[in-house]
C-alpha cells in the first residue's frame, strides 16, 4: 500500500488482496486519517487482483466514520471484479466507487 497526497486529498493505493490478512493492515493505515486528515481520502484499487467482504467491512467502516464528520471516502480504479462485490452489496453510490479506466487492447 502506497499513500500519496494529491491535491488535499489523500490516495490510498492498494496492491493484491484485501481479504481477511489484509483488512487489519488497511484499518490501520485509515485510523488516524479517520481521526484527522483531509476532507476526501481515495482508496485506489486499481491494482488490486481480490476483494472480499472482510476488505468490504473496512471500507464501509471507514465511509460511516468520515460522514459523520462531513468528510469522505471514495473508492477509485476498481476493476470489474471488485464492481460486481460492490454492485451485488449495493455500495456502489454509498462508496462513490468509480471503476478502472479502460485499458487499451493489445495488437
């Protein structure tokens, strides 16, 4: 996970899975933006090859606390994998989850 500062916001990259092993490091790396930080912090899931709902959990965790101090969390780059977890739990607009630019096609 690489965390970058991007015009006031800050950008949560996140690589191969968030599951169960995983999920405790994320919760970790958000706590103390969840208690001072920007107004927006992007989760970037663009790399990321697995997301289940221990991952889901602490996304969601985090989206509720930012709220109710009229700040947010948003999910960016999520490939169509991940779109199909959170289109099925219904979190695409509760999340602002954008999906992954197209990728160009190989010749």
């Amino acid at each position: 996970m690489t965390v970058t500062d991007v015009g006031g916001s800050l950008v949560l990259a996140l690589r191969g899975e968030l599951d169960m092993a995983t999920a405790p490091e994320l919760a970790a790396a958000l706590d103390p933006l969840l208690q001072q930080g920007p107004d927006e912090v992007i989760i970037d899931l663009s790399a990321l090859s697995f997301l289940d709902s221990s991952g889901i959990a602490v996304l969601v965790t985090g989206q509720q606390e930012l709220t109710t101090q009229d700040r947010r969390l948003a999910v960016r780059g999520a490939r169509p994998h991940a779109m199909k977890v959170f289109e099925i739990a219904g979190l695409i607009d509760f999340l602002g989850v954008e999906t992954a630019p197209e990728e160009s096609p190989t010749h």
